[in-house]
C-alpha cells in the first residue's frame, strides 16, 4: 500500500517541482548570497540603529535614551567640524577620476616600455593605505622629511602642514588622492581597451580630431566607467578613516576628524557605544544619499 503511494507523490512532486521551476530555480540560488547579505550586513545595520538609542558603555546594562543621542550630536561642534572635512574629502575626490582618465589617456599608447610606466603609476593602487599615510608623514615631517629641503631649494620658508590646522585635512587628502588616482587609472584603461574601434575611425575620417574625438566619441563611450569611478571615490571620500588615523589621529585639535574616525573615538576611546551609533546612523544615511542620487541619475540617462 505504502509502496503504490510512493510514486503517485513522487510523480507530484516532480510535476510540480517542472511547473514551478523557472520561478523557483533564480530564487534557490540567490538564497545563499541574500542570507549572507542579511546575517552580515542588514542585521549589523538594524543593531547599530537600535544601539544608537541607547547609552552604552560597551560593558554594563543599557539605558534607554530615545534620540537623545542623536540631540546630543547635532549640538556637537566636533560632530560639524567631521562633517565638513567629510564633504572636504568627497568634493576634492572627484577630482581623482579626470586625474585618471588624464592618466590613462597618456598611458593608452603602444610605445616600447609603457608596460613598466604603467606599473610604475599603478603602484600607489596595489600598497596598503597605512604605507601610504606613513610615506607622506615622513615627506611632510618638518624635522626630517624631504618637503622642508626643496622648499629651501626654491627659497621658500619651512612648513609643517600636518601641525597646521588649515592645511592639515588637505594634506591627508593628498594622501588619499595617490592611489585614489590609481584606481580611476586602472579603471579608464580597461574602458579604454574595450572601446569600439570603428566608431573612432568613422570620427576621423569625419574629420573629428584631439578634443573633438575626445568630447564626442571617447567619452560617451567612456560613461559606464565614469559612473563606477565617480561612485567608488563618493563611497571611498565617506568612509575616510585609515589615513586620518595614520597621519594625524583627527589632529591638531579635531581639525583633521571625520565622521568615521569620531565614531572609532567614541566608541573606543571614550566607551561610548549608543553615541558611536548615532555617529554610524548619520554617515550610514549620508552614504546612502549619495549612492541613491548617483543611481537615480544612472537610471536617468538609461530611460532618456
């Protein structure tokens, strides 16, 4: 009896497992990837939120504080001081990808050698950024670096711009702009390889020529990249923490700090976890605008 009921349901099964499969087939498959996604980034985020209505010492129970955290920090100058250097950090990023693309554009050539030039320009792309920031503090230490030497070359007085708290945020971007640049490079030379040929001879033999081909036929071409490029050093300019760190731990007198490096501050080093939260919840949204105009503007031009 057992035995004739076994196939009919396997036979079900099966029929229905072959109606269904091409719904259920794409959604077996993303599982995997969107538990991961929720175990390792969503349910982090939804923690952090709640956290950010607490006030914690890391240790000890949590008292509830509503959005007083949140009260706190937007009457911290400290916390507006972050924000600007933060802004500082994504509107002198986009300057990396026209670097790059000035970069890649002298490098596109096939002359002999341009494998070791572009080695040579990709390597601030391959080190960690703690090299990176440990190699301009000591070009820019005013007792033993080489900035001081040339400037006394050219007849100019010393300085010391990570000590100076105008000018120290722009020298840890500086910083960050070298392998920044890199990248954008790397990423313009790969679109500049899988560029169509025959659209830019059609454009010469029209008659198109230096910025004209560049304007009209290579940079068209070139928007997918630009986005990506734009996005990542968007992205990159928010979450700006290992060089401030390296360079100038927020110094001189939190003139160098940013959101990301407050929140490590707070939370580490002050042991104030539901404040570090609300830090986190602000930059989390800040990012998350970003990215959202970004695609909203991608989705745009792909609908025109």
């Amino acid at each position: 009896m057992r035995g004739a009921i076994a196939p009919a349901s396997r036979r079900g099964i099966s029929a229905w497992w072959w109606r269904h499969q091409r719904t259920l087939t794409p959604l077996i498959l993303l599982a995997p990837a969107c538990l991961m996604f929720a175990t390792f980034v969503i349910y982090p985020i939804g923690q952090s939120l709640w956290l950010s209505l607490y006030d914690w010492d890391g240790v000890g129970p949590k008292t509830w504080v509503g959005l007083g955290n949140f009260a706190e920090l937007f009457g911290d100058p400290v916390f507006y001081t972050a924000l600007a250097n933060n802004l500082c950090w994504l509107l002198l990023y986009l300057a990396a990808p026209m670097l790059g693309l000035l970069l890649a554009l002298f490098l596109n050539q096939t002359v002999r050698g341009i494998r070791v030039v572009r080695a040579l320009f990709l390597l601030p792309f391959v080190i960690s950024q703690v090299v990176v920031g440990l190699i301009f503090a000591w070009v820019l230490n005013p007792d033993f670096g080489l900035l001081n030497p040339l400037l006394a070359q050219l007849g100019m007085a010393p300085v010391a711009p990570l000590q100076n708290e105008r000018w120290a945020i722009f020298a840890v971007i500086a910083a960050g702009l070298w392998p920044q640049t890199a990248y954008c490079m790397v990423l313009y030379l790969t679109g500049l390889t899988g560029m169509r040929p025959e659209l830019i001879e059609s454009a010469r033999l029209d008659g198109a020529r230096d910025h004209t081909l560049l304007w009209h036929v290579v940079l068209p071409q070139l928007r997918p990249v630009t986005f990506i490029a734009a996005m990542v050093c968007v992205v990159s300019a928010l979450r700006s923490f290992d060089l401030v760190m390296i360079m100038t731990a927020g110094g001189p007198y939190n003139s160098t700090t940013v959101l990301a490096y407050y929140m490590y501050e707070q939370t580490f080093l002050s042991l104030r976890y539901g404040y570090a939260a609300a830090i986190a919840a602000v930059l989390f949204a800040l990012m998350g605008c970003c990215v959202a105009f970004f695609l909203w503007r991608m989705l745009s031009r792909e609908r025109a």
